[in-house]
C-alpha cells in the first residue's frame, strides 16, 4: 500500500535557522511522483515541487532545497534561513498509481518561524 | 498565471439550506478537482473531473453533488449538509489528470453547518 509518513507535527525554529523537513514514502511502484505544498494560514495550498522517481537529483530553488534518496526512501525538505513568512504547514505528497488523478498526502509538519 | 479562483470564500448555512460552491479557471487545465479539509489534517479527494468525465470517491455522501459547466468551472451544490461537514472546501485543477502532475489549488469556501 502506498503510504506517506511526516513524523514531524510541528517544528519551531527562530527565524534565520535552517530547519528540514522530513518525508518517507511507501511504494511498490517502480514510477511514482513526489510533492511538496505548502499551506500558510490563509489556507490555499501551494506547489512547490514535484520529483519523479527516476530523477533523484536534489533540486534547490532560492532557499528551498530537496533531497530525494531512494535508498531510504524519502523526500525531505530544507528551508535556509527561515523567515516569519515560511510559517505554514507543509505537507509531501505521493501520487496514487491506481488512480491517475489521485495523490496521497502525509500528515503535514506545522512550521513555526519565531521571531 | 497559475490562478485558481473560488466563491464564496465563507459560508454559513443551516442544514436545511441549499447552497453551491463555485471554482473557476483559466489555465487552460483538463482536469478539476473538489477536496474537503478538517481542521490539522490533509485534503481528502471528493471529486474529480478529467476531461469532462466525472470520478467520485464512493465515500463522499450524496448531499454533496458536483456540477462541470465547461472545463473552467466546477460547482459543488450543498444540500441537507450535517454539522460534521463542516470543512474548508478545496479546488484545485491540474492540466491533466494523469499522475505526477501538479495540482493548483483555489484559497478555499471555509463552510459552517449550524
């Protein structure tokens, strides 16, 4: 069964820090797609990335970062110098490959940048 | 212009109401989808529209019914709504609906049920 596991419920940090989130996965499919949205207070959900699984290469973009390892299965999220508005709550997704249409969320993690 | 748009942004009704929610988009998208979030938990999928052919998860209650106009606009009618299904109410459209393709999401009809 597929599966999306966020063990993190809520992180606190000061602003400035770097602080990663983390996302194991379970699948038997050899393709699959992984995401990451975010979802600050106002409670539209944003997209940030997405990542099959035959490109495992880490992404960053400004400074966001992604590390996608096969070998143990995870997809997890570093924010550098974390700043009041990266306050949200991120959650990773998996696509369901019994449903083209379907994607299977974690749990979320619940980020809080202190000031 | 990654937009998706909905009204009304809150809702309350009494549960013997009708009411619609409405969703549009202009990004050219095939696919359109309705997802109900509780308070600290993810979206779950209600509904999907792909290519004008309509997917239901065969959980959702049938006082929930959605609508597809044309591909821009979706609609949820409400009717008889329980307490319980008090939620905020999600769109999102993707521009197919085939896996691992990205969903955009609408900021959301946050619905009271008295």
């Amino acid at each position: 069964a597929q599966k999306v596991t966020q063990a993190q419920t809520e992180i606190s940090v000061v602003e400035k820090e770097d602080v990663t989130l983390d996302c194991v996965y379970e699948t038997r499919d050899t393709t699959y797609y992984l995401f990451w949205y975010k979802q600050p207070p106002s409670g539209e959900l944003v997209f940030l990335i997405r990542r099959n699984s035959f490109d495992e290469q880490n992404e960053i973009s400004g400074r966001y970062s992604w590390n996608f390892q096969k070998s143990t299965s995870s997809f997890n999220f570093t924010i550098t110098a974390s700043q009041v508005v990266d306050s949200a709550v991120y959650f990773c997704a998996l696509s369901d490959p019994n449903r083209d249409d379907k994607i299977i969320f974690g749990k979320g993690t619940r980020l809080h940048i202190l000031p | 212009d990654t937009e998706v748009t909905q009204t009304p942004k809150h809702l309350v009704m009494g549960m013997t109401n009708k009411k619609s929610l409405k969703c549009e988009q202009h990004m050219g998208h095939r696919a359109m989808y309705w997802y109900k979030q509780k308070a600290k938990k993810p979206p779950e999928l209600m509904f999907v529209y792909s290519y004008e052919k309509l997917s239901i998860n065969e959980s959702v209650p049938s006082r929930f019914s959605p609508e597809c106009p044309n591909s821009s606009l979706l609609n949820l009618h409400l009717h008889a709504l329980q307490p319980e299904d008090s939620a905020l109410y999600l769109c999102a459209s993707s521009p197919t609906g085939r896996a691992g393709r990205e969903q955009y999401f609408g900021p959301g009809t946050r619905l009271t049920v008295t």
